[in-house]
C-alpha cells in the first residue's frame, strides 16, 4: 500500500492542477457553443437569416452525435484508447470546426471567397453562409461533445474516492465561465470593432490554446499511468462492445440519462434564444440582454463546486435531481406566463443549472463501472444532443409560426416583435418530464442500492 501513497494524484497539488489543465479546454469549449447566443439579432441582420435559419445552424452542432452517434462512438474510443489519444483527436476536430464556422461569418466568404460556389452548388434554399456555418457547428460538436466526455473521465480518473463531485464541479463552472464571457465577450467585439466574425475567431483563437493545455496534461496523464503500471489495452480490464447492451439494460442508467436529455433540452436551447427573448418582450438591447443571460452560468459558477462539495459529504444527490427540475419548471412557467422581473428567473435558473448537474455526474460513477464510464457518459451525450440538436429547430419553427407577420425587417425598425409564449410553455413541459424521471430514480435507487442519496467521498 506504500506504492499508492506516491502516485501522483494523491498529491492535492498535483491533481488540481491537472484540474486546471483540463478546464482550460472546457472553457474554450463552452465559449464557443454560446459565441453566438447574444448574436442572433445581429447575425439575421448581417446573414439574412430567419430564426428558423439560426435554429438549424444551432442544431448542427448535434447532428454528428444525434445520427451518426458519435459520442456513443467517442465514448467506446476512449475505453479502448485512453484518455490521450481520444482527447488529443477530438479536441483538434473542435479547432477546424470553430475554424470552418468563423471563416463562413467573414466578408471574405460572403463576397465569393474559396467555398462560397461549392456552397451555392446545392440545398440553394438555404444561404452559403448558413451551410458553410453549420458545416463548421457540425465538425465542432462532433469533438466537443466526445471531448467533455474525455474531460469527465480524466477527472474520475484523478479524483475518484477523493473530491470527486466538487471536482466535476469545478469542472462544470469554469466550462460554464466560457459561456458567462460568450454572453458578454461577442456582443461587446461586435461593437468594438464592428464585423460579427472577429467574436467568432476569438472563440477559435481560445480553442487552439485549450489544445495547447490538454497537450500539457497528456504528459500528467502518461506519467500517472507509467506510476500505476497502467495499459490502456490491458486485456483483463478491456471495455467490450458488448457491455453497452449491460449498460442500456440498467434501469438507474436509462432514468439519469432521460432526465439528462429533458434537463438540458430545457436549458441550453433556452440559453441560445434568452437574450433575444428579453430583447424583444422587454425590449433590452443586444448588450444588457446578454449580460442577464449570463447570470445564469455565473450562478453555476459559484453553486455548482458548492453543490457537489455538498454530494460529497452529505449525498442526497437523486433528491437534489428532484429539486432542480421543479425548479427549472417554475422558471420556465414564469418567463412564459408572467412580466416579472427576468433577474428573478434567471437566477432561480441558475441555482437548478447548478443543482442537477453537480448530483447527475457523480452519481453516474455509481451506477456504472469504471472500465464502461467512457462509453456510458459517450451515451449519455448522445441521447442529450437528440434534444440539443431537435429543440434549437423547434423554438425556431415554433417562433416562425406563433408570429407569421413579424420579419426581420420589422424587427431592426422596431415596428413589431416575437413572442415566446408557445416556445417557453413548451421547455416546461420538457422540464415536467424532467421531474418524473428524477422520481423514477430516486424510486429504482431504494431498489437497486446504488447508494445515490450516500456521499460521494469515502470514509
């Protein structure tokens, strides 16, 4: 038992600091899914986009992972071949996405710039800019997505009978200070130096620097391994692809990742139209609006570390998945149906950003055994980024035909604006949905005794 005493992720020091190395490139990810979510206004102004428009370039970023299933396939990649080449290949596909989507925002494309006639070549009632964009989306969720999944196993790997949920916390709010410094970050570039694809090539500039640190961690990675006498192919520990059928078969497992997809359908489609929601139901500008959105990640940021140190100790992790999709319905039912002040929900949306998340994460590591957690979070991502790459289309559709007079003509003259109602009622439901699978869970776990109301830390 001396032996473990000297690897390196006993050391605090050491395995914080890994920490950190991984959440840089969280950041960077999270920056860049959100660049746009202030832009929408602008970018229908710039591109001619409908919201409907906008809605499919957002729901690009999920096709790769919705019909090509290639989280679930990430997430068997990294079981079979760790967590350095994965990440390493993954997060280089986040790069030239960012990349493909900045350069489809630039003068130089829209003026006939290399791709432009290839993109004017088919699908011709959809805009060169829209499909050169959405190809750029689509090539960065498919890396980032996996990458998360990377990132989540790295810090199970370092954390595990440790820190582990204030860890994953942690994780979780730095990634979430990416989309808090999108909200604010692209719309004031935009005025400062007046081109929408200077905030987009920022969010890519922050992509190649986050490769840079996920490289510096691979070598934290492989000294650890090298420590443990650990091989990635090690045939007595080898993931199989016949452990998925174990894994969909988990009842506990299919609940957290129902709740998963109805919780974040409900969340981060949301967070693409809230600013231009506030600016047109209580008539906010671009920078104001997007600065209230941003409340929402930066109450993640604070609570999220708090909530996990709290699963940690004390558990009631599948009470706490309860909780905030109550939480998250009342939010929703408020912005729908009420005028009261969006600070009020915004925060409260903040607080169930915070609490689900900080209990789902660990409590996965529970109900699913190490050598399978790369393919069952890879899971758990994919049938997340069904409603991720589904709702962003649905409110846009929604919106079109809830208000079939308003173009976005009228919007930039100020003679008529949107109005949400239809599409927020229909998050709630999502959010109702929500509620009944944590009680599902909760209920299974008093059957299976994963132990999901127990801290996390051991004794």
């Amino acid at each position: 038992m001396t032996e473990m005493k000297k690897l390196m992720s006993d050391s605090i020091v050491v395995r914080w600091s890994v920490l950190i190395l991984v959440s840089i490139t969280m950041y960077a990810n999270y920056y860049f899914y959100d660049a746009f979510s202030p832009l929408k206004s602008i970018m229908q102004e710039k591109l001619l986009w409908t919201s409907g428009d906008y809605g499919f370039f957002q729901s690009a970023y999920s096709i790769s992972n919705v019909f090509l299933f290639m989280a679930v396939i990430g997430g068997v990649i990294l079981d079979k071949l760790g967590i350095r080449i994965t990440g390493f290949m993954f997060t280089v596909f986040m790069v030239i996405g960012s990349a493909l989507t900045a350069y489809g925002s630039t003068d130089m494309f829209l003026s006939g710039g290399p791709g432009y006639h290839l993109m004017s070549s088919f699908m011709t009632s959809y805009s060169p800019s829209l499909k050169m964009m959405s190809l750029g989306f689509l090539f960065f969720g498919l890396g980032a997505e996996t990458s998360v999944v990377v990132f989540t196993k790295a810090i199970v790997k370092w954390f595990k009978g440790k820190e582990l949920a204030l860890a994953l916390g942690i994780n979780l709010s730095i990634g979430r200070l990416g989309t808090f410094s999108a909200l604010n970050i692209s719309p004031w570039l935009v005025n400062l130096k007046g081109d929408m694809s200077v905030a987009v090539w920022f969010g890519t500039l922050l992509l190649l620097v986050g490769l840079l640190t996920f490289i510096a961690y691979m070598f934290f990675d492989l000294k650890l391994d090298k420590q443990a006498k650990i091989d990635v192919m090690d045939e007595t520990d080898e993931f199989h692809i016949s452990d998925l059928g174990k894994i969909i078969t988990n009842r506990s497992f299919l609940y957290i990742a129902l709740l998963c997809v109805t919780f974040y359908s409900a969340v981060f489609p949301f967070i693409k139209y809230a600013p231009d929601l506030l600016s047109n139901k209580f008539g906010m500008n671009v920078s104001t609006a997007g600065w209230i959105v941003s409340m929402v990640p930066m109450g993640t940021i604070i609570m999220t570390p708090l909530f996990g140190a709290f699963t940690d100790r004390i558990g009631k992790s599948a009470s706490l998945m309860i909780y905030g999709s109550l939480l998250l319905v009342t939010v929703h039912l408020m912005f729908a149906l009420t005028r009261i002040n969006p600070y009020i929900p915004m925060v409260l949306l903040g607080v169930a950003f915070s609490l689900i998340p900080a209990a789902m994460w660990p409590s996965v590591t529970k109900i699913v055994e190490e050598k399978r957690l790369g393919s069952a979070y890879g899971l758990m991502f994919s049938i997340q980024n069904v409603g991720l790459w589904a709702f962003p289309m649905l409110i846009g559709k929604v919106l079109d035909i809830s208000n079939p007079l308003v173009t976005p003509e009228a919007i930039k003259d100020g003679s008529m604006v949107y109005d949400y109602t239809n599409p927020i009622l229909m998050l709630a439901f999502m959010g109702v949905l929500g509620v009944v699978f944590a009680l599902l869970l909760k209920r299974d776990d008093k059957v299976s005794g994963f132990g999901l109301e127990l801290p996390n830390m051991k004794k």
